[in-house]
C-alpha cells in the first residue's frame, strides 16, 4: 500500500463554530490537508498520513452541553501522530475516547501499544504524546472532555494515567455503544434537557469502563485503596461548588470515617483543603476563560465555584496564577480584530 503524506501547519486551538449534541456540523473540507486543520482545532493537533494512494475523510462534529465535544470521522487507512510539543498542559489534560464503529489498527501512548477493532472503545489523553493508525476503512466517534469528567481523581500527574482498550466483547462496552447510538444518531428529537441527561449518562459509563479496565491492572491488594480514592474525588467533583464541603460531610455521604478520607489524600501525596482549593480555583479558571462568561461578575464566579468570600477568592487566584482574577480575564480573551 504506498503511502501519500499530508503536511500542513498545526494551528493554535481555537473554539470551533459548532452545534450542540446531538446535531453533528459537517466540515466540507475538501482535501486532506483541510480535514488535518479542523482536526486540529478540534480533538489536538497531529501530523496526518494516508495509508492509500486514494484517501478520502469525512468529518463531522457537535460540542456537548456539559462541556467538551464529539467527532465523528469516516476514512480510508490513516495515520494520526501527536508529538509531545502537541501535547495539552497537564492542567487543561482531556480524555479522548474513541468509539470504533468499524475498523481496524493499532494505538500507542505512554509506552503502551493496543489494537483496535471493530465495536472497541480506546481511551487515550491529550496530555501525553500517541499515535494512532487505521489499516482500513474506518468509522470513529471520539468524545472529548476533561479528563477530571474520566477519572474523578488527582490528574495533576498525567503520567499516571494509562491507554486502556475496552473490548468490543465487553458487555459495558457494548451498553456503552448502544447508547452512544441513541444519544447521537437516534432519529427521535429530543429535547437540551434530554440531550444533556444522556451525555452525563453516556460520560458515567465512560468512567466506569475506564477504572474497571484500569483495575484489572492494579494487583488486587492495592484495589480496595484505589477505588476509595476514585470514589472520593468523584464525589468532590459533583459537589465541589457546594460552600460547606467539610471532611466530615464527604466522610459520611461516602459512609467512611474522616480519618480514612484524610489518609487517601496523604496516600496521593497532597491533603484535603489543598486539593478542594486547586479544583475550585481550576473551575474558576476556566470560568473566567470562557468568553460565555464575558459578563457575569467575578464574585458570582467565585461563589458558582464554591467561595464564600470574594476578596478571599481574588487572594488565593493571585497567589495560584499570578494576577487577579479581573486582569487575568482580560488578558485571557482574544484580542479583536
């Protein structure tokens, strides 16, 4: 099979023009080179191979509703690498899952080489370098979103996450597909209350297909830690704009004693109010980076992202990010032209 390579330049990320789920946007490209661009802004940039003398690629998108996005890409035998300089800030690290409709090829990421074939979900990061190549025709539905919305854990290190392959044989995965199917392709309409319900959904089984492969792994004496820890900062994640997030409320919602939630966060290397304060001022972050939010004031910014006070807010952004919270707003936002 000769091989015709694409070159193109890898442009800065920037939001794509995109509908809400479940109303794919189609890309009219035309050539490769035009699908590689898109590509780029919308899943990560990648230098793009054709593995055939006649490659074509189709490609549509949608942005889901509780953030991130879905891609669903149609094409002849492709090569997709991502260089470590193409890799995302560990902070910003989002997960790619990949749903293969039909296929066949292999993925590598972090020393960790998978096939895929057809009915699998992959599940890669944005945060590490990987490569991904489909020796035939293929369909791909990849959902793109934070990573913290995967694991529900401490992914400062994103090393510590791994490549897992769900297979095709799996009943979740096959749940998981179904249901992918409904969300997306159903003919049925649906309403943005609906649509929103059945992306949560279809994100939950995501993170239940991801730690149950990734368990496996883990011998089984270190398990019982593990999956505390997931179930900890999962529950965080759902409350953490909730003002009196205490110790001892997560404690007994997760019908544990204080002392072992205090344990897991010394376990992972940091302590309790340290990592509340982080994901906070990160959701915050990302608020005042969202030019939706152009317009709602920093002090309901900070009490959305579980702050009771706003000059205490403004104290510990400065400290974490090195200006206030007003000025890093504006020097966040794209300069018009």
């Amino acid at each position: 099979m000769r091989s015709a390579s694409l070159t193109a330049s890898h442009p800065a990320p920037v939001e794509a023009d995109l509908n809400f789920a479940p109303q794919f946007r189609p890309f009219h490209a035309g050539e490769l080179s035009g699908y590689q661009a898109q590509l780029a802004k919308l899943v990560l940039p990648g230098d793009v191979r054709a593995l055939t003398s006649h490659p074509r690629l189709h490609l549509q998108a949608c942005r889901l509703r509780a953030g991130g996005l879905a891609v669903n890409l149609e094409a002849t035998p492709i090569a997709v690498n991502h260089r470590a300089e193409h890799a995302t800030d560990a902070l910003r690290a989002e997960f790619l899952a990949c749903f293969v409709v039909h296929g066949s090829g292999e993925m590598t990421q972090n020393g960790t080489s998978l096939p895929v074939e057809t009915g699998d979900i992959i599940f890669r990061t944005t945060a590490l370098p990987s490569a991904v190549r489909m020796f035939t025709d293929s369909r791909l539905v990849v959902i793109k979103a934070s990573l913290l919305r995967l694991l529900g854990a401490h992914a400062q290190d994103s090393t510590s996450f791994t490549a897992q392959r769900a297979a095709a044989a799996l009943p979740m995965t096959q749940t998981a597909h179904r249901w992918l199917n409904h969300v997306f392709f159903d003919s049925s309409e649906t309403s943005p209350t609906s649509s929103l319900f059945g992306e949560q959904a279809l994100m939950s089984m995501l993170a239940a297909i991801y730690t149950s492969q990734q368990l496996e792994q883990i011998p089984v004496a270190q398990r019982g830690a593990v999956e505390s820890w997931q179930a900890l900062t999962c529950y965080l994640e759902t409350h953490i704009a909730d003002v009196d997030l205490s110790v001892s409320e997560v404690a007994r919602a997760l019908r544990a004693s204080s002392r072992w939630v205090h344990r897991l966060f010394q376990m992972q290397g940091t302590q309790y109010n340290q990592y509340v304060r982080e994901r906070r001022l990160q959701l915050a972050r990302e608020a005042l980076e969202d030019p939706r939010k152009n317009q709602t004031p920093v002090k309901d910014i900070a009490l959305a992202c579980g702050f009771q006070d706003a000059s205490h807010f403004s104290r510990r952004f400065q400290e974490r990010f090195g200006c206030p919270p007003n000025r890093y707003r504006e020097q966040a936002q794209p300069v018009s032209q």
